[in-house]
C-alpha cells in the first residue's frame, strides 16, 4: 500500500522556522509532482506550494511565497518544505500529496493529487 508520510511538524514561536519532510513508503515517487497543503481547524484545505517531479518547477500560495520553500531529494525520496518567518495563520495540519506528471503539474487543485498523507501539525505561537 503507498503512504505519503509526513515529519517535522510543531509548536514554534511566531517568526521562528521548521522544515516538514514527507517520505513515501511502498513506491518511489521521483516521477510524481509533489505539492504541500495545509489545512486549519474549521477551514478547507488549501494549496501551499508544489514542485515538479525534476525540481525544476516551483509555484507557491501568495501567503507563503517568500517565505516558504519547496524542494527535493529525489535519490533519498524525500519533499521538503522549509517554512521561514512563521505567523500565527500559518497553523494548520500540512498535508503531502503526490500526483501524476501529466495531472498536477505546479497545480494547486486538489483533486490534480493521486496520494495524500495523514499530515502533520503545524502551531505557531503568537
């Protein structure tokens, strides 16, 4: 069975950062687009970044572009992201997907991604 598993989630003081990996188990995922997204209590998930499966293409929600970065290590299967000067809205469950290229290029659909993770919290601390 493919899982999507997400790490690195926490409490952080507002400014402060974190770097969320999500690692999949069962299949290789170095030719899906990955995307992150995020989902806070009472609210719809929603898109946060995406990478194409190379690397070479990134988009980013206007909320978290300049401080958010999406990356990957394709020979360790691993996504990343690096969230810098966190805010209080910027608590949620971040969620991992992975799509097929054809589908969820630098998408920011949801229904472009084949495979989800069960998340991981994100608090932020004003």
């Amino acid at each position: 069975q493919v899982q999507l598993v997400e790490s690195g989630g926490g409490l952080v003081q507002a400014g402060g950062s974190l770097r969320l990996s999500c690692a999949p188990s069962g299949r290789t995922f170095s030719s899906y687009n990955m995307a992150w997204f995020r989902q806070a209590q009472g609210k719809e998930r929603e898109f946060v970044a995406t990478i194409t499966w190379s690397g070479g293409g990134t988009y980013y929600a206007d909320s978290v572009k300049g401080r958010f970065t999406v990356s990957r290590d394709n020979a360790k299967n691993t996504v990343y992201l690096q969230m810098e000067s966190l805010k209080p809205e910027d608590t949620a469950v971040y969620y991992c997907a992975a799509g097929h290229p054809g589908r969820s290029y630098l998408s920011r659909v949801l229904n472009s991604y084949d495979y989800w993770g069960q998340g991981t919290q994100v608090t932020v601390s004003s």
